[in-house]
C-alpha cells in the first residue's frame, strides 16, 4: 500500500519532536541534576517523551521534576495531588514498558517473518505484553518497596503482579486496537515511519484505556499510590 508523503512528513516530524522533547528531559534531569529519587523513572519520563512528545513534557515539569530532591530543595515539598492525578502518574510506566516491548516484539516479528492466523500482528501483540509485562512487574515491585507500606516482599510481588498484569490488559486493548487497525484496514508495514507514527497514537490510546483501571484499583486501595521518585 502506497503511504502518501504529507503523512511520511508527518510522521518524521512527530516523531522528531518527540525525540527532541526527550532530550529535553534527559538533559534536565543529568545536565540540570534533577535526578529522580526511584532511578526507573529516569528512562519512563524520556521513553514516554518519544511516544507522547510535549504532553510528556508538560507531564514531567508537572509530576517528574517537582518529585526530586533538587527541585524540593529549591522549592519545599509538591503540592499534595488527588487520585485522578496520581492515577495518571502511575498510568505512565506502563506506556514505557509497552514502548519498549514494542521495539523488541516488532523486529523479532519481522526478522522471523512468525505469524498466527497468517498475519504477524497477533504475534507483535502478545510479544509486546510478554516483554512489557516482567518489565512493570519491576517497576510496581520496586515502587511498592519504596513506599514502605507492605512489609512482605512476597506480598508485595502478588500486588505488584495483580497491578501489572490488569494494567497491561488495560492498556493492550487501547494499544492493540491501533495495531489491529493498522495490519487490517491501513496495511503500513512495520518498517515505514508511518506505522510506527500509528503506533504512537496507539500507545496514547493505550493510556487512555488503561487510565480507568489504574485509577479503580488506587481508589479500591489495591496499593498505595506509588510515587513519581
């Protein structure tokens, strides 16, 4: 399928925005020394950043930057935040573990030529949730023990496991119906610029699926909010 060339620029131009907004990021936090107490969101405020261009910004000068010592030193404690905000926080990582499943899953798929059904976007889906998963399953765990609230590490490994588990689901179903569109109706093959533009807006889909359930598992009390550090 031919790709026309307004949405190739578009796609270049998004994703360099996206990149120079990471840059950004990555430089304020290891040239400005805002570096973040809980050092895993060091690489989900840029990774996030690609994908989420200046809404990652506004996000990071928002929750990520006022989370560390630097800026607390200079400005007192952040101002308290309620649980729609702290649910976006902690919809955040699984944008970034999913990210990063994708630029695993995607060229493993097409360096095998695998498929199911016939077509390789039922193995890109489940790759990218076998790769992401292990991958939030850390970052809650490490969270949770940062929190200090559950003493039990076992215990906290079957929170942090239930966390991820229903929050990768959550946000496959956002993530996934970009991608399914895409090998059924668009035809973009994995290695044009275009798909991987379709696939940004399918990780902000994602979030936006994975958002309710976040924000209903930190109102049941699940766990305590993890923070942004």
């Amino acid at each position: 399928m031919t790709i026309p060339l307004w949405l190739i620029i578009l796609a270049w131009s998004v994703t360099g925005i996206g990149l120079l907004c990471a840059g950004v990021i990555l430089a304020d936090i290891y040239l400005g020394g805002y570096r973040q107490s809980m050092k895993s969101w060091e690489a989900v405020w840029p990774i996030t950043a690609i994908y989420a261009g200046p809404l990652a910004l506004w996000a990071y000068y928002r929750w990520g930057r006022p989370a560390t010592p630097q800026w607390q030193q200079q400005h007192g404690a952040p101002a308290q935040v309620g649980l729609g905000e702290t649910a976006a926080i902690e919809t955040i990582p699984g944008g970034a573990a999913s990210f990063i499943g994708h630029l695993i899953a995607v060229p493993i798929v097409v360096g095998t030529g695998v498929t199911i059904a016939g077509k390789g976007v039922w193995p890109m889906i489940l790759l990218i949730a076998v790769f992401a998963l292990p991958l939030l399953i850390a970052f809650e765990y490490r969270s949770l023990t940062q929190a200090g609230q559950i003493r039990s590490a076992g215990l906290r490994l079957r929170v942090a496991l239930k966390i991820s588990v229903l929050a990768i689901v959550a946000f496959d179903t956002g993530m996934g119906a970009a991608m399914l569109i895409v090998a059924f109706v668009l035809g973009y093959p994995p290695t044009t610029i275009a798909f991987w533009f379709v696939m940004w807006g399918g990780l902000l889909l994602g979030f936006m699926t994975a958002y309710p359930m976040v924000r209903w598992l930190l109102g049941r009390g699940v766990t305590e909010p993890a923070e942004s550090r």
